[in-house]
C-alpha cells in the first residue's frame, strides 16, 4: 500500500532497537483519512473470505479495527489487557508479550462475543514477533470460531513473526513490510 509506505517514510522515527514511530498518524494520533484507505484495502483483500466478527487488541487496534469493521458491516471485538469488574461470565484469556512494552499480558474476550463457526479476522498495527496474533488465534480456537486471516498495518519482516504465522498456515496479509530500518539516517526499506 503505497500511501502507507509514504506516510512511514515521512512521518515515522526510527529508535535504536527496531523501534518505528508512527504514533503521529497511527497509534497516539489517528489520521482518520489514512485509517479509511486502510480499511478499504483489508476489505480488498479479504473479499474472498466470510468474515463474521473482527479481533483485536487494545489500544492501538482498535482504531483501526472498528473503521475496518465498517467496510465488512461487522461488529469488532477486542481483548482487554486487564480483568475489569464490567467483564462478566467465561472468559477466553491467551498470554501476550509486547515487543514495544517488553511486559507480559494475560489477554481477555468475554466468551459470549466469539461464538462457535464464527469466521473471525484478526487486525492490527504491527506484526513483529507475532506474540499479539498468535495470542488472538488461541483465544479464537478456544472459542471454536475459526481464524479467517489476519490483517497487519506493519510489519517488520526481519523479525520472526510473519514467518512463524504463515508456516502455521495462516493467512497473513500486511499492508507494509518494512525490510531493514537504521535510526542513524532515518530510511527505512521495505518489501515489494
């Protein structure tokens, strides 16, 4: 996805460690405008799948997620990172480790929104190690729906991720993959 690439090359901040800011347009501020190409482009791409709900996590997801969710006129759930007192019933829970906060999660989705033979499509803002995704796929078998596919704003191809889900048989579709990035001159490469 070509404008998404652009808007990386000019609005995003590589950090030492394999760290690519984009919280200007993508996960602190939102560029409304950005997220409805997107959408557009995940319905694009999975038009030849049943899509009954679409998962995500919170925060940054869910954005994303729920302008998606516009385009298959589906309703989006997201798993919480935290037990509130609002969340009744069995619950589905999967662990997580975020690449970007270096901490562990114990992912929760209160059973009743996945339902059984429910075709479900993952969605996200970044692919790295695939911890959040593979997270989300456990939390979808265990409700006996079925993972349609899995939809990626980024991801970091030179990190095991994207690899270790399609060697599973997932479908993983990314809008951009970012091959190799260096904080020194602010450039990154991506895949074609």
């Amino acid at each position: 996805m070509e404008l998404l690439k652009e808007r990386i090359r000019k609005d995003g901040v590589v950090k030492e460690g394999n760290v690519l800011k984009v919280d200007s347009f993508l996960n602190h501020q939102m560029d409304i405008t950005l997220f409805n190409e997107i959408g557009k482009e995940f319905k694009r791409r999975f038009a030849d799948e049943r899509i009954d709900k679409i998962l995500t996590i919170e925060a940054s997801g869910i954005g994303i997620a729920a302008i998606t969710a516009q385009y298959f006129g589906v309703p989006v759930v997201f798993a919480k990172k935290a037990q509130s007192i609002n969340l009744d019933g069995t619950i589905l829970s999967a662990p997580v480790e975020s690449f970007t906060h270096k901490r562990r999660y114990e992912v929760i989705v209160a059973s009743r929104f996945l339902q059984p033979e429910e075709h479900v499509l993952i969605v996200d803002d970044f692919l790295a190690n695939g911890c959040a995704a593979l997270g989300l796929c456990q939390i979808v078998e265990a409700a006996h729906a079925q993972v349609a596919g899995i939809g990626v704003v980024i991801e970091k191809g030179f990190q095991q991720g994207g690899r270790v889900l399609r060697e599973q048989g997932l479908r993983v579709e990314s809008l951009a993959i970012v091959d190799g990035m260096d904080a020194a001159t602010q450039t990154v490469q991506f895949r074609d």
